[in-house]
C-alpha cells in the first residue's frame, strides 16, 4: 500500500514527489516486531570534480551548478517490494 501511494503522489502532487527524486523509508515488520530504514538516495555522479564547476572554490550546495544524485525512488520501489511485497487479487 505504501509504495502505491507513493507511485499515486508522482501524479497527483508533482512538484513534491516524482520519479526523478529520492526515498527515505522507515519500515516496521509486523512479524518481527524489527523496525529497519532505506536510504533511497542515489549515488553521486561518477566524473563530477571541483574542475567541472569553472569559477567556484567549491561544489555549490544548491542551484544549477549543485552536485546532484542519480534518482534512486525507483530501484527503492524494487528493494522494498523484493523484501517486503505481495501481491493479492481480490
């Protein structure tokens, strides 16, 4: 159910959730009383240098110029569903 309506989110509310962002899930098991976390954030760039940024003494923090991670929502989808999913037809 959670994944769902983090899928229904991407279409309804776009501007604060999407398929090109990340996730941060706290999951709580029912069947071993455990409570886990994801971090769904992507890796960062691979060939990202201070030399990619001509002008700047550091990698800016926000802006155009900010050193951004590759969108990790989805393959987060897939973990948790491998690990945690079913699926039930009523």
């Amino acid at each position: 159910a959670a994944l769902t309506i983090n899928a229904v989110l991407n279409v309804v509310y776009p501007h604060m959730s999407g398929l090109g962002g990340d996730l941060m899930a706290l999951i709580y098991d029912h069947s071993t009383e455990e409570i886990t976390e994801m971090n769904g954030s992507g890796q960062a760039g691979e060939n990202i240098s201070l030399e990619t940024f001509d002008g700047y003494d550091e990698i800016p923090e926000r802006g155009p110029k900010s050193a951004l991670t590759v969108p990790g929502a989805v393959g987060a989808w897939w973990e948790l569903h491998q690990k945690y999913g079913k699926f039930a037809i009523f």
